[in-house]
C-alpha cells in the first residue's frame, strides 16, 4: 500500500467565524439585490399586499370604523403579514426549487460554502422584503388612511414581520424539497392564497364562518395575524402565548417534513 | 525551412509525464441508488499531482457518479473516497477544490463581477479577481448579468467560477461545450498551465480530441466498470487490438492500394489487423516502420501511402461496444 503524504488545511475557530459570517452578509447582499432586480418577483411581492391595500383598506372602507377598530388599521396588519409571507414562500420557496432544478445548488454544494450560510441568506432577504412591504403599507395607511399608528406599535409590527418568516421559511424548504420546479409556483399560491384567506387576512377571522375559525389555529398565518393585531389591541381569539405555541408548532412540523424531504434527497444522491 | 511551433497541437504526451503523487482517490467504490442501478462496480482510480486526468464513456457509464463521489455531492455504498487526506464531503477538503458543472440556470440577476466575487469569498487565499478574469477569458462582460451572455460566456463564467479558490483539483464537466475553437483553444491552454503549475484537473468530455489533446491520462468507463486506462496512444492501441493479437505500443493505421491480400498481410511483423475494400487496404501495425518496409519489398506497385495515428474515437467505440 502505497503511502500518502497530504497537508491537510486548519484555521482556527475565531476566524473560522468571522469568516463564515461574511459569507453569510456577502451571500444576503447579492440574494437580496438579486431579487430586487428580478422585476416580475419584487413587482408582484411588493405591488400585491400595496394595491389590495390600497383597494380594500384605504379605498373600499375609506375611513370606517367598526366600534373603535379602525378599518384601514386593522388591514395594515393583514396585509403586512400577506406581504411577508409572500416573500418568504416565493423568494425562499421557489427560489431554492430554482436553484435546485437548475443544478445551480449541486454548484454550491460542491464548493466551501457552509449550507447554513445560504438558507440564512435566503431567510434575510425575504424578511428585508418584508420589512419593505410593512412600511410602505404603514406610510400608505398613515398618509392616505390617516392611521394612528405610535412608533412602538409600528417597531412591534416590524419585529413580528421578521420573526414572521422563520415559519414560512421552514414551509418553503419544504416545498422546494417535495414539489418538482414546474409545479413549485402554483402549488405556492394553492397553499398561498387560501392560508391567508382563512387566517384572516383579508377579511377578518370573525367574519368568516365558524368551521374556518376552527381550521385557523392550525394557519401560521392565523397565530402571526393575531399576534400583530394584539399590538394595536385588535386580537381576538386567544392569548399571545398561544399564538406563539402555534406558530412554534406549525414551524416543527414543516422543519420535520423539510428534514425527513431532505433525507430522501440525500439518499438518493 | 520555419519552425514555427503550434503550441494548440502539442499534446500532453510530449511534455513529461507528472509523477504519481497522488491527491485524490476512489477506492474499491460499489455505488448503487435507491432504485437498484448499480452505477458503479469495484471501480478504483487515482488522480496525482500535476495531471490531467479524462475520464471518458459513454452515457450512462457512472462517470458523473465517479465525479459526484470525488465531489463529495455523494456517498458510495462500499469503498472510500479521499481527496487530500480528508473526505471529500469535509469543507477542508472543498477549500482546495473548484468545480465546473453543467448547470441548467445560473441566477441571471446577478453580474458577472458579482458572482465571482461571491465564489471567491468562500475560500480562504481564492485567486486574485485579475487573474481570474485574465485566465477566464472575461475582459469586457464583467459588468454584464449573467442571463445577458451568450451561451459560450456563460461557460467561461463557470470556468472562472471553478478558478476561484485557486484551487489544488478541478472537476471540470464538459468544460468547453457550446465554445467557438479559439475560446476553446484558450481554455485548454489554461487547462494545461493549471497541470503545469502543479494542480490536478479532472475532465469528463465528449469531445475525444479533447481528451487526446490535454490528457495526461485517460479513464474509460463503461457499465460502472473501468475498461482501459492510460496514456491516450495506451488507450488507442489498446481500442485497436484485435482478440488473439495484441497491440501495444505505439499503434499505426496505414492505408494504401496494394496488390497484397489480407492474408499476406496478416503474416506481416507487427500487424494487428488488416483489411480491404473498394477505396483501398488497412492496415493496423504496432511496428508501422517495419511493416511498410516490407509492403513496400514485396509490393512495387504499392501506392497512396497514408500513415495515421488511430482515432481515439475508434478506440473508444472499440472499447465500448465490444466488451459488453
């Protein structure tokens, strides 16, 4: 047996950190300025929550209050939520089955860069995005709807925006991991549009008839809509605690689907 | 009479052979999938320093699976895998590796500048953005997205995406598929001063003029099993041998109009195979000087006289048909 002489390569663990942490900056600067310069994904994910903003909140129910919930504001939170959720299942979701169907992720797989690095990438674009989407809304409602919203309760919004999309990221590692690229954006908007529908987004929760009341507490978009309502003091089904138990929970079940998908993927290699 | 030199058609074996340090290896690798193919069967190969190696077969062999194990993209279900004494899967062992695969879509929205910016961060001394440029061919479309190029920039784009890390062993898949001949001229160039400053590359193509232009070695694989391996004139004279007579060393075709029959030939020294039809006799011959001698001796109406080194196509249909 012949005898092999390699130089394996070390580096310490503090730079080890340092390094992979501009990694993860330069991997969400070009994500992010990827996607704003991809039109047809930062027009609609922006432009969708804003003009069903526009027309449903500030335009339909101009000024309508409803006891003391004022209508525009109430919106603002449903839409904000609509918004980043959007980002997250379409920048995350079907951009990582772009990337996989394309062999664009086999590419980066096989170079140093740490995998971690480029789903965190992923992650913080789409919450800029919907930290983006939040204030615009905000401004819109403010200045067209004449919203009362304080700072602390706009700085609540943006935290729960943010935190918002770890569940949806979870959702769409998943779906990228499941559903063949082809079929990723309309399987994306069949789970889309009916989760926000039936969370509350668009009309509120107590308006839409009892047995999707029920079915929402197992909606993520249900516990973050509420949860951001709660800040304006416009929850109203269950406590704060819930809501995060459900949104924890739902996050679980899509990061064990994303694992077990994952796995397969894996042995299939 | 001018000796100008082309340095485009010397080929590999004309510079010295790199010595066997090796840098990478499979060994004794069984690679089956979930669905029950067996990709690869009890195949073992080494890659040492300085070479350039071709793994060569047709689809479907297991090269992109042998490739996809050096890579660490995948694990083998018996043997082991070693790229600089570490597993290939180990972020350590990928610092000194680049890679060039055949990617459907690459993010269009990003500029050329920026992506390699982006690959050059992930190694810890990447090459210098100059460099890569230069060595890649990018002068003037560094500015440009990348879903803005043309088919061939987009290749040379992956090469330098391959350079990034200045790497110690490249996988390069089809590196110059979809080039214009002087942008392929280039990258062999470049492919051949990477092997001269010491780093190994791994190529799979099916260009075989390729293969028979850069490698220092070829590995032909065929139905998850290696079936020849070699310098490329090895291979050729392997791919022309005839069962009953073997053929080594440097083989010949000479083709010619003789009176001479097939069987006459056959007696011939160092003939391997000969044959005859309406445009003229073949004859194969691993000592082509003394087999012209003496068809020229017992033939004085012998004319049309071509001596050619054997196509590494022919040997690799050869060697890829017949033995199944």
């Amino acid at each position: 047996m012949s005898t092999m002489t390699f130089s394996p390569v070390t580096g310490s663990p503090i730079n080890s950190l340092t390094f992979n942490v501009r990694i993860f900056l330069r991997e969400s600067r070009y994500e992010f300025l990827r996607l704003t310069r991809t039109k047809s994904f930062a027009l609609s994910v922006i432009g969708f929550p804003v003009i069903f903003y526009l027309f449903f909140g500030l335009i339909l129910n101009r000024g309508q209050h409803i006891g003391s919930v004022s209508v525009a504001k109430y919106m603002l939170a449903g839409y904000a939520v609509f918004g980043m959720v959007g980002a997250s299942l379409f920048g995350i979701g079907v951009g990582l089955s772009s990337e996989l169907a394309a062999g664009w992720l086999e590419l980066k797989r096989a170079s140093p860069m740490p995998p971690i690095a480029y789903l965190l990438a992923k992650c913080a674009s789409a919450m800029v995005f919907g930290v983006i989407i939040v204030s615009i809304l905000t401004v819109m409602g403010i200045s067209v709807g004449h919203v009362e919203l304080s700072f602390g309760e706009y700085v609540r919004m943006f935290g729960l925006t943010v935190v918002g999309v770890i569940p949806f990221a979870c959702m769409g590692m998943a779906l990228a991991l499941l559903v063949p690229f082809s079929s990723a954006p309309g399987i994306a908007n069949m789970i889309y549009l009916p989760m926000s529908f039936c969370g509350g987004l668009w009309l509120p929760i107590m308006m839409l008839p009892k047995f999707i009341q029920q079915f929402a507490v197992l909606l993520p978009t249900y516990h973050l809509s509420q949860l951001m309502l709660s800040a304006f003091g416009y929850d109203s089904a269950g406590t704060a605690m819930s809501h995060w138990i459900g949104l924890l929970g739902f996050t679980l079940v899509m990061l064990g689907i994303g694992g077990i998908a994952f796995r397969r993927y894996e042995q299939n290699q | 009479m001018s000796a100008v030199l082309d340095y485009s058609r010397i080929s590999a074996q004309t510079v010295a052979q790199p010595m066997a340090d090796p840098v990478a290896f499979l060994a004794g690798i069984n690679k089956r999938y979930c669905n029950g193919v067996l990709a690869l069967d009890n195949v073992s190969l080494t890659l040492n320093r300085g070479e350039i190696v071709a793994l060569l077969g047709p689809n479907g062999a297991g090269k992109s699976t042998a490739v996809r194990l050096l890579m660490g993209l995948s694990s083998p279900t018996l043997g082991t895998v070693g790229i600089f004494g570490a597993d290939p899967r180990e972020t350590s062992a990928r610092m000194r590796t680049g890679a060039m695969l055949q990617v459907g879509r690459a993010p269009e929205m990003l500029k050329v500048r920026e992506q390699i910016e982006l690959f050059r961060g992930y190694y810890r001394r990447p090459m210098a953005y100059a460099d890569i440029v230069r060595a890649a061919a990018l002068h003037g479309i560094e500015q440009r997205m990348f879903g803005q190029l043309s088919g061939g920039q987009k290749q040379r784009v992956l090469f330098a995406l391959a350079l990034a890390g200045d790497p110690d062993l490249v996988f390069l898949d089809e590196p110059t598929v979809g080039l214009d001949i002087e942008s392929r001229r280039t990258m062999w160039a470049e492919i051949r001063s990477l092997a001269a400053r010491g780093k190994t590359v791994l190529l799979t193509t099916h260009y075989l003029e390729e293969a028979d232009a850069l490698a220092h070695r070829i590995i032909v694989i065929n139905k998850g099993r290696i079936a020849c391996e070699g310098t490329p004139d090895e291979v050729k004279a392997f791919g022309s041998a005839v069962p009953g007579r073997s053929a080594q060393g440097s083989v010949k075709i000479i083709r010619c109009a003789t009176e001479l029959t097939t069987a006459t030939l056959l007696k011939l020294q160092g003939v391997v195979s000969a044959t005859a039809d309406v445009s003229g006799t073949t004859v194969t011959s691993n000592q082509p000087e003394s087999t012209l001698r003496e068809m020229l001796a017992l033939d004085q109406t012998l004319r049309g006289i071509e001596v050619q080194s054997p196509a590494l196509e022919d040997a690799f249909l050869a060697i890829t048909t017949d033995r199944s």
